[in-house]
C-alpha cells in the first residue's frame, strides 16, 4: 500500500484543512495510507512579535510557510496542506503548487461581536492585517485598530474579559471550517472589503516529479484554480505579502470569462485605488498583471511602499 505523509501547521485550523482535503482523497484512493504530520512554523512559535512581516523577517522566509517547505524538501513529508492566502507567490525550486482543491470556503471577512453600524465611536477593534485596518478605517476613521495575531480561538477571547476589545475581523472560512460561525455578528461585503488574495482556498503543495506530485495531480478543480492564479498573479505582479494592503477576489463565469477585481488601501484608511477587469478563463495570469498595472497607473506603488515602511505596531 501507497503511504503519502500529509503535513501542516499545528493549529486547530490547519488540522481542520487538512481534514477537509483528506476526506475526497481518501474516498478517491482507498488504496493510498494517507498519514498527517505536524510541523511548527515560526509564525505559530512566535506570538509576541507585533507583525508577520517581522516574524518573517527573523525566520528568514514566510512566517507560516518555511519549515513546511523545507519538510517537504527534505522528503519528511509528501505533501502540504496550507491556506492559501498564507503561501508566497514564489514557489522554491523543486516545489509546486497542485491545481486548487474543488471547494473554496466563504472569501468574505467577518465581523465578531458587533456589527459595522452599532460600533460606538472610538471602537477598539482587533485585527492584524494591514489590509483589513485600512479597509475599516476608509468607513470608520474613528475606530482605534489594535493589532492582534494568533490562532482563531485565542483572537475570540480577546472580545471577553479585561480590556476586552469592541469586536475583531477575522476570515469567514477559517471560521466555518471551525465550527464557529455563530460568533459571526456581520460578513463584511466583497465590494467594500476585497478579501486577501486566496482566501478561503486551500493551497496543496508537493515535490516535482514525486510520486504524491503524480498521484494528485488531477484532483484539483481547473476553474477555481483559474481564479485564484488570477488573484495570486495580480499579488505577485504587485510584489505583495501578508504585509501590505492588497485585496483581489476573482470569479469565473459560464461563458468561460473570469472577472478579478481588486483594492489597494492605505492603512491608515486616507485613500485607496480599484481596479476591475474582465478576460479570458484560460489566462488568469495575464488578467492579473492587468488588474496590476491598473492599480500601479492609478498611484498604487506609493501606497504599498508607504505600507512596507511603517514601523511594527505594539502587539
């Protein structure tokens, strides 16, 4: 029997992922041992470093991404199962990412413990990326935007107790996958709140030419996967990380065309570019560099180069 070793990160959330991909494999290869591994990034090591583009930079790499990479390299495991919007655009050589699994959980943001319109002024909200602190301050600049990170239980908590918080953003899927979408008060609307790129897709990644690479290689769904290479295309081409203010959600339609729209927000929520563009399904890469350079002729460059050169916010 075919044993393939699927890693992850730790959290409750990554083993969710991970069940949620194993389920289909396993009823598709009954004759495949599928086995997990957990594997801790830097990222989830460190929890007091106010930003992941700091945790980054002393891990040498992405801060939820690395040792997984590295792992997978080494042969200790076969396979990755990341969330998407967590993995660089940049593929290390000898790695590659699999065609995006057939679901896609909800892309939209969340609201916990209050809704936009019942926040009293001065609200503190918690939230640790750039992109969602400069969304919310564009509707609300009179929110105080604190930044928190860690795992989905631990930022709920941060609603309850001493020096509770008014409400926090987090990511719809990862709170559907934990079975905690009652704690959702409001999902913030994709037009106003563009998603981070990827979001809500699970990224599967393996070795070239390896036997997990061959295996899987057809278990993936070509038109989502079109749509978040549109999206992770338009990143890339925009030199973006987990550090800057980007949002991009693309959607593909029956005629075979793919929409991808986008926003470029400064953080502190003064001004932002869009851009909207439609084309064909089967080149998601050249709709993104269009989207790109849409949003770069509109005065996105300095934006995102304001937004790498802010000093790391207390945590």
């Amino acid at each position: 029997m075919t044993t393939v070793i699927v890693g992850s990160r730790a959290s409750h959330l990554a083993r969710a992922q991970v069940r949620e991909w194993l389920g289909p494999m396993r009823e598709r290869f009954p004759r495949v041992r599928f086995t997990q591994r957990i594997i801790l990034e830097g990222g989830d090591k460190d929890r007091r470093t106010a930003t992941l583009a700091a945790v980054a930079k002393t891990s040498g790499g992405s801060a939820f991404s690395t040792n997984q990479e590295t792992a997978l390299l080494e042969g200790t495991v076969d396979v990755i199962v990341h969330s998407l919007k967590d993995l660089p655009t940049s593929m290390p050589e000898g790695l590659a990412l699999l065609p995006t699994p057939a679901r896609r959980q909800d892309v939209r943001d969340a609201l916990c413990g209050n809704t936009l319109a019942n926040l009293p002024k001065g609200a503190r909200v918690g939230t640790g990326a750039p992109r969602r602190i400069g969304q919310l301050l564009a509707l609300r600049p009179d929110l105080e935007m604190v930044r928190i990170r860690g795992n989905v239980p631990p930022r709920l908590g941060r609603l309850r107790g001493a020096n509770a918080l008014d409400a926090v953003v987090l990511a719809a899927a990862g709170l559907n996958r934990l079975g905690l979408s009652n704690a959702i008060s409001e999902h913030l609307p994709i037009n106003v709140f563009p998603p981070s790129p990827g979001q809500g897709a699970l990224g599967i990644q393996v070795r070239d030419g390896s036997e997990a690479a061959r295996l899987l290689a057809d278990t993936g769904d070509h038109v989502l996967d079109a749509e978040v290479r549109a999206e992770r295309a338009l990143l890339a081409a925009l030199h973006g990380g987990c550090s800057v203010p980007i949002g991009a959600y693309s959607k593909a339609h029956r005629d075979g065309n793919l929409t991808l729209s986008a926003q470029v927000s400064a953080v502190d929520g003064s001004w932002h570019v869009t851009a909207r563009y439609t084309g064909s399904v089967r080149g998601p890469e050249k709709l993104g560099r269009q989207v790109a350079e849409e949003l770069l002729d509109q005065g996105a460059e300095e934006i995102l180069s304001t937004a790498r050169q802010r000093p790391p916010a207390a945590p």
